[in-house]
C-alpha cells in the first residue's frame, strides 16, 4: 500500500468520524434500558426455574457486550462530541462492565498503536508468539503458552481474570486521574453489588449477575480474539510496520448475522475501528459500504471463524498463523531438508 494510497483511504473515511449526539442517546437507550430489563426478568424467572431465567440471561449478556462498547468508543471519544460527556457515560458504562475508564482507555490506545508489531507486544493484546520464540523458549515458558492459549482456559478463566481481577489494580506508572477513576470505579461497583444483593439477596445476584458476565466476558475475548487471530493476519517488525497495513490487514471484517451485529455494536467492522477509531460504532457499516478498498479485506464468517481456534503461534517465514501441530510438521521438514542437504 502506498503512502497515496494511505492518504486516500484515511480521507475516505473521515466523514465518518463525527459523532451524532440523537444516534448516541438513542443507543444508549435501546441498550441499557433493555439490559436492565432483562436483567430483571432474569431474577424474577428464577422462583420459577433457573432453566428459565436462562433465556433473558442469555439476551442480557448479548446487551451488556453492547454496552461495552458504548464504553469501548468512550474511551475513543468518538461515542459523544463533547470529551468530559465521553469521559461521564464511559465511566458509567465501565462499571457496568467492571471496566476503568482511564486505565482500559490507555491500554486500548496502546494496543491501536502496536497492533500487529512483533518488536511491540505485551500490552492490551493477545498473547501470541511466533513459531521461533516458541521452538527456543524453555519447557516452563512453553507450557504456559499453552495454558493460556487453551480454549476453556482463554474463554472460560480469561472473564474472570480480566474482568474481575486484572482491571481492579492500577499499572504502574499511571497518573494520579488515572489512578483515581480506577478507585472510584472500583467503588461504585462495590456499592452497586451492596445495594443489589441486600435488594434480591447474594445467592439471587450471583445467579443472575455471574451468568451476565461469564457470558458476555468470554463473547468479548471471542471478538477481541477472532478479529486479530485469523490465517493471514499481518504481523511485522517495527522496520516494516506500518500502521494503515496492520488496520486493514490485520483486522477482520466479522460478518455476522445482524441481531448478533447488533447486540455486539457493530464491531464486526474491526478493519475500520482500527483504521480510524474515531468513527463511532454506529457508523461502522456505513463507512464500510461507502469506502470500496475496504470491502477487499480479510472476511471471516461465525462458521469460518471457529478455524481460528486452531491458531496458535505467528509463523514470520510464511507470514501466517499455524496450529502447534503444524510447528511440529515444520521441524520434521526442516530435519529432512537438512539431512538431505548433508548428504
């Protein structure tokens, strides 16, 4: 892609980069209020049965993944025009999805700066080593790769880590602003579980509130995975890294049916989130549709996506993601070719 290229395609897209504050208001209406509707029904339909409460349990959590990203394009400041209104409803919508503002904020402005850059891994990404750190890494280092990249492990423990853990502490390093939403979020959130376990008791909000968010936390590190991890993604050294190559290459367009468009806030739309995170979920598709250099990037479907389960480790000589297996097969084929070469 060429520096004119580049030019071209950030022009074509900065229509689409101003909020509208009707569309805003309107979102945040038809998600949180529904939210905490289902949320209510789903403890009232547990005197009945838990196999019923199940059902708005489940289009709860499809919610509260959408409220994330209300916040996710908060901390954008592409969701409001004005930036304290940004900084008010994302604080808001962080402790509804046990996210501080400030500290998400910059770990996520770290990860559109350094995505797909080898030399720049470590913060608001996925783990991921390619196949040479892996090979000459020792046993330890190896088999905690593994942990962590298992399936139950990354969608089933990940929520609880992240969610519940991770995002209670403060990094090091960050300002006193920082910090102090990290407090006040952590706070809110306390006081919130007070009310509502004294209201409907800890037994009913455990039920209710711990199926929300194991679901809807593994429906967000499936979406954070998924759109980043796919065969021919784009990873490259500092050197070589360019920023405009590793939005639309190595991000996916996600086509999903549209109620489950819907429910995850158009994310689907990663290529253009990460091209210009300025443009406000809601404007997503539309800015996909209107720019045609956009339409020719790596497209992955619910039933194709699940081949992304598979990936484990980046392999830099062929520039794309293998299984451990496949590692393996690499090592035999390099042994063979070397034996031959001897001979």
């Amino acid at each position: 892609m060429t520096l004119q290229n580049t030019k071209t395609l950030r022009k074509q897209v900065a229509p689409f980069e101003k909020s509208t504050t009707k569309e805003s208001v309107w979102q945040l209406i038809n998600t949180v209020v529904p939210f905490i509707t289902l949320w209510y029904l789903a403890y009232i339909s547990l005197s009945v049965s838990y196999w019923l409460a199940l059902v708005p349990i489940v289009l709860a959590a499809g919610f509260l993944t959408r409220i994330f990203i209300i916040f996710h394009d908060c901390t954008h400041h592409s969701f409001l025009r004005n930036r304290r209104a940004n900084r008010i409803v994302g604080t808001a919508m962080g402790v509804l999805t046990l996210f501080p503002f400030d500290k998400w904020g910059h770990e996520h402005s770290v990860h559109h700066a350094t995505s797909g850059n080898l030399d720049k891994r470590g913060t608001g990404d996925i783990w991921t080593l390619t196949v040479e750190e892996y090979v000459t890494a020792p046993l330890k280092l190896r088999l905690a790769y593994r942990f962590y990249r298992n399936p139950f492990v990354m969608f089933g423990l990940g929520p609880i880590y992240v969610f519940a853990l991770k995002n209670r502490f403060n990094r090091k390093g960050a300002r006193k602003k920082e910090r102090m939403n990290t407090y006040l979020t952590n706070v809110l959130i306390v006081a919130l579980i007070v009310v509502l376990c004294m209201a409907i008791g800890w037994q009913s909000f455990l039920l209710v509130q711990g199926s929300i968010f194991l679901l809807s936390g593994s429906i967000g590190i499936w979406l954070f995975y998924v759109q980043h991890t796919f065969e021919d993604s784009y990873f490259e050294e500092d050197k070589d890294w360019e920023y405009v190559k590793a939005a639309v290459e190595g991000s996916s367009f996600y086509k999903l049916p549209k109620i489950i468009q819907f429910l995850t806030g158009n994310i689907g739309f990663h290529h253009v989130h990460h091209l210009s995170p300025r443009v406000p979920n809601y404007k997503l598709e539309e800015a996909h549709k209107n720019t045609p250099p956009l339409q020719n990037v790596p497209t992955i479907s619910l039933a194709t996506s699940l081949k992304s389960l598979r990936f484990r480790l980046w392999d830099e000589e062929n520039k794309n993601f293998v299984s451990f297996k496949d590692v393996k097969a690499l090592a035999k084929n390099k042994i063979s070719v070397q034996v031959k070469t001897e001979l």
